[in-house]
C-alpha cells in the first residue's frame, strides 16, 4: 500500500495499465513466432505474385494491404523487442494469430483465384473484395457513412427510451403496475414484425428504418434497467435517505449508477438485434446504405459486391463494439475486475 | 437537556404464518445532550430495529419517538446512520462519497475543507481517489463514518459499524470514533454485541434480552476516561455486564 503510494499518479496509471494488458495478453513472446508470422506473409505476396492465376483478379490493392500488414508487424515487433512495454505485450501475444491469418491468406488464394477449386460467382478471393473496395469506394464510403448515421440515431433514440422507461419502472411501483404489462406484450414483437406497416405509416421511409431499429433496442434495454434496479441493495437508498438526498438526488446518485451494469448488459444484447435491424431496414425501404448496396448488388448478380459490404460491416461493427466496450470499462471503473 | 425520547415503543412484525411477533416491547428510554449510548444484547434483541426507529427508516406500531419534542417520522440528515457495511457508494470514491451528503444538502457550493479535514482526522490521506473496493474494510468504515459525520448531525446512530472487521482494525476504529465524539460533542447511540465495546465506549450502555426484545437495565458506566480496556476496574464493571447478558442464558 504505501509503495503504491509513493509513486507518482502518472506512473501508477503506467503500472496499472502494464498489469492490465499482461493478464488480457498472457501468451508470452517468442522471437520465433514474431519471424515466423513475417515468413507467413512474405509467403502469402510471393504465392500472389508466382502462382498462374486461373480467374482475371487485379491484385494491386491486395499487395497494397499485404504491404501494410508486413510493415504494421515489422514496427510492432521492432518496437517489442527493444522495449519492454505493452506493445511487447501485445505483439508477443498475436504473433501466432498473425503466423495463422498468414497461412490463411496463402489458402484462400490459392483455392480461388489460382486453382479456382471453389468457382466465381459465388466464391472470390480476398483480393478481389479489395479490389471491388477500391473500384467502388465512393459509393461504399457513402453507404458506410449513412448506414452509421442511421444506426448512431436510432440505437442512441432506442436506448434514451429504454433507459428512462427502466428507471421508471424499476423504482416507481405504480408506474411499473401501468406499463410493465404493456412492456411485456409490446417488446417481446420482433421488430421486423412491424415493417410492413411502418412503411406505410411513417411518412419517409428514413422514419420507418429509425422505429424499426430503435423498437428493436429499447426492449432489452429496458428490461435489463428494471432488473438493474431492482438488484440495487436497500442499504444505498437508506444511507442516501439519511445523507439527506432528494427524490430526483436518490434518481441520479444511486438509481442510474447502480443499474449501470444492467444497463450495459442490455446495450450489448441490443446491439446485435440493432444490427440486424439495421441490414434488414436498409434492404427493404433504403436508396442508401450497407444494407442497400447489399440488396443492390445481389439485383444485379455481383456477389463481389455483397462481400465487399460484408468486410466492411464487419469492421464496421467491430469498431462499434470495441467502441462500446471501452465505453463501459469507463462508466463501470468503479466495479472490482473478476479476474 | 433531554434530546431523545424513546417512550412505550412496541415494533410488532407477522411471520410468514401470520403470527404476531413483539419485536419490541415496551420500550423507554431518554438520551441526554452529548452521551454515548451502547445499546448490547444477543443477536435478536431488536437492537438494530430499535436504532431503525430513532433513524426514522421505520416506524413503530405503537409508541413514539421524540427529538426536542418533536416526533420522528422520517430519516433526516440531523441523525446520520452508519451502516454495518457502512454501504458506501461503490461507484463513488472515498472523497465522492464523503462528500455526497454535503453536496446533497448544500449543492455545488459545500464546505471543502470540511471533507478534507476529516479525509486526515480518520487517516484517509492518499485514498481520496480511490474507490471502495480498492480500500481494507476499516478504512472503509472511517470513510462512511466521515461520511455521516461531516454533516453534523445531531445524532449519530451506529450499527454495528466494527461488527465485520478484525480485532486490530476493530480497535483502531473504535479509537476514532471516540476522538470523534469527543471533538464534535455528538450524541451518539452505538448498537453492539461486543461487550468491551459497549465498555470501552459508552457513558451507558442498555442491556436488553431477545424475544421478545426488551430493555432488561440501563447502567450508567463509572469509568472516566481515557480508559484502559485492561485495568481492573474495566474488568469488573465488565463481568458486571456480562452477569447480566448471561441471566436468561443460565435460565435455559
């Protein structure tokens, strides 16, 4: 205890971190495997640029991105092996991942493009999606942007309802007496039930698309809330009585942080079914969107296309999450880590 | 002065049968300006129901309570409560949560210094930040203690706030509580089922006897201070206390 005290804030802060990240990232470092991940690469471009291909594949933007992976990992292992921070940890931890994602890329490659084993259409390289990335860019940087637009919008709609409902419900009996039986019947409709005559109803389909999404997360959301609240001990809210706090002190000091951690489980639940919302909503009403081109794309027979919004949802997302997550890990600080 | 009047207080609560259960009975007793009262008696008894009352968490089905005359239908910030496991906000650190209440109270523009000097008179110095968790227990518990305390209450209600923590800690809390007491002139009522606290502490101690829960005698301590858990006056009025508790046990 008073170790820790005697350092200074910014080192401990360093200390914590570098503790953290060796408990996330425990497999150790091996020189070994850092190479051998670089040989796995080098051998995916020289497979790329010596095999005969046997289907017409532009392969620039592939090398492009195989030179970057290269140069990402060549820094990152430079940088491990000359110091011992977390980058080292990091590294060290992913090389075996990166040898395999090496080997991978070497696989695909040859069993599309090269000895064409699994055929176009319905199958295509890694190269080509990238290169259809690149042909496409405009319209898929467009539809990226406004699919995001559309999710940010409804998800943020979705979880404000399904939070202020949960409080409500979770603290107020009467309240909870009135509505939680509508909650019950009304939530537990899959979203995509109502499509048909929210396009109908709402008078531009940009509407439809936020309800549709939006009715998908403020269920779990709410629902989650109210457990949250309810799992809050009495001891807080007596202490808070006697500490002098207000109804609405009581509301935001204890009740919000409290179900904080249901909260969250229920973002999380919502997210999925958000997402799914999203793809669905944009195939059927949008003229815009991940979702769209998809739809767009399979009109026309180009399966390259469809896999080319599929990488991007998958990044997409992935940065949602991760985006989420750290959200999380800051609100919920305060919570003892498990491990 | 008379502050606190406790006076034919019976708490009466149904089982899951039905069945009538005097949780309290006949309760009376006054609190003078200043005093610390140790409220003792086996598990059971009704001590903490009985301080739940005072606190006005509940309220009784018969009798009343009085403060100054006036009677005690709600918590109020005038009569802190520290908790068994203090309850300290997890998700506030120790400084949030010894601030919480003076904030709620004052808004924004509360006393800081006040929070900083109790952050030193219970020995917090270097934890402000950090959250309740990451503290041992008896910290914990000089924290939530800073945290009653720090509104200037006119009453302190404590419930078994050493109940939880080792020995050592136990002791080192117990010491703080008095300075504290002695500084602030509080009146403080401290619920506990350890005898040499209630000793060590109390100016008089209530004895009471479980089922129904009863106030069997309410003796003033002849000890002065400071006092010396080993002397041998300590060890006699002690045997006298433990005499009494054992009365119905010897009866069985």
């Amino acid at each position: 205890m008073l170790e820790t005290v005697t350092l200074s804030k910014k080192q401990r802060i360093k200390a914590v971190k570098q503790d953290k990240a060796e408990t996330k990232y425990w497999k150790p470092w091996r020189t070994t495997w850092n190479i051998l991940s670089l040989v796995a690469l080098m051998a995916a471009y020289a497979e790329n640029q010596f095999v005969p291909a046997q289907e017409l594949v532009n392969n620039g933007a592939y090398k492009w991105f195989l030179i970057a992976y290269f140069i990402y990992l060549v820094v990152v292992y430079a940088v491990g092996s000359v110091i011992h921070g977390r980058i080292r940890v990091y590294s060290g931890h992913f090389a075996q991942l990166n040898t395999i994602l090496g080997l991978l890329l070497v696989v695909q490659d040859l069993i599309t493009e090269k000895f064409a084993i699994i055929k176009l259409p319905f199958f295509v390289s890694f190269a080509q999606i990238l290169d259809q990335i690149k042909t496409d860019q405009k319209l898929l940087i467009a539809s990226t942007w406004s699919s995001l637009g559309l999710w940010l919008i409804s998800f943020v709609i979705g979880t404000l309802i399904g939070v202020i409902l949960g409080l409500f419900m979770g603290r107020y009996r009467q309240f909870n007496y009135w509505s939680f039986p509508f909650l019950k019947v009304i939530g537990i409709i899959p979203a995509a039930a109502w499509m048909p005559l929210t396009m109908v109803i709402f008078p531009t389909s940009y509407l439809a698309e936020i309800f549709l999404i939006a009715f998908a997360v403020w269920f779990p959301v709410a629902f989650m809330t109210i457990g949250g609240v309810q799992s809050i001990s009495t001891d807080y809210f007596e202490s808070a009585k006697t500490l002098g706090f207000s109804e609405f002190q009581i509301l935001r000091k204890v009740v919000i942080p409290g179900a904080l951690p249901n909260i969250f489980i229920g973002i999380f639940t919502a997210m999925g079914l958000s997402f799914t919302m999203l793809v669905i909503s944009e195939m059927i009403g949008a003229k815009v969107g991940l979702g769209w081109y998809i739809n767009w794309a399979k009109g026309v027979g180009n399966y390259t296309q469809v896999y080319a919004a599929i990488v991007i949802m998958a990044v997409l997302f992935s940065v949602i999450f991760s985006f989420l997550n750290k959200l999380q890990e800051y609100a919920l600080r305060w919570r003892k880590r498990s491990n | 002065m008379v502050q606190l009047t406790v006076q034919n207080v019976n708490r009466v609560l149904h089982d899951n049968a039905g069945q009538r259960i005097n949780v309290l009975e006949d309760i009376n007793f006054n609190v003078n300006s200043g005093e610390f009262i140790s409220i003792i008696g086996p598990s059971g008894c009704g001590k903490t129901t009985l301080l739940r009352l005072i606190s006005g968490l509940d309220q009784p089905e018969e009798g009343q309570l009085t403060v100054d005359g006036k009677p005690i239908t709600h918590p109020d910030v005038s009569r802190g409560y520290v908790f068994q496991h203090g309850s300290l906000f997890p998700w506030e650190t120790i400084k949030e949560n010894i601030s919480s209440g003076l904030k709620a109270v004052y808004g924004r523009h509360y006393d800081k210094k006040l929070v900083d000097h109790y952050i030193d008179l219970m020995g917090l110095k270097g934890f402000e930040s950090a959250y309740p968790h990451q503290v041992s227990g008896g910290m914990a518990q000089r924290a939530a203690l800073a945290r009653s305390i720090v509104l200037r209450p006119e009453l302190l209600l404590l419930d078994e706030p050493m109940g939880a923590l080792d020995a050592f800690t136990r002791a080192d809390v117990q010491n703080v509580i008095q300075r504290v007491w002695k500084q602030t002139r509080t009146t403080m009522i401290l619920v506990t089922h350890d005898i040499d606290e209630a000793i060590y502490l109390g100016t008089r101690i209530i004895v009471m006897t479980p089922r129904p829960g009863r106030i069997k005698e309410i003796v003033t301590n002849p000890l002065t201070f400071p006092r010396d858990r080993t002397s041998d006056d300590f060890l006699k009025f002690r045997r006298t206390i433990q005499d009494k508790l054992n009365f119905g046990v010897t009866e069985n």
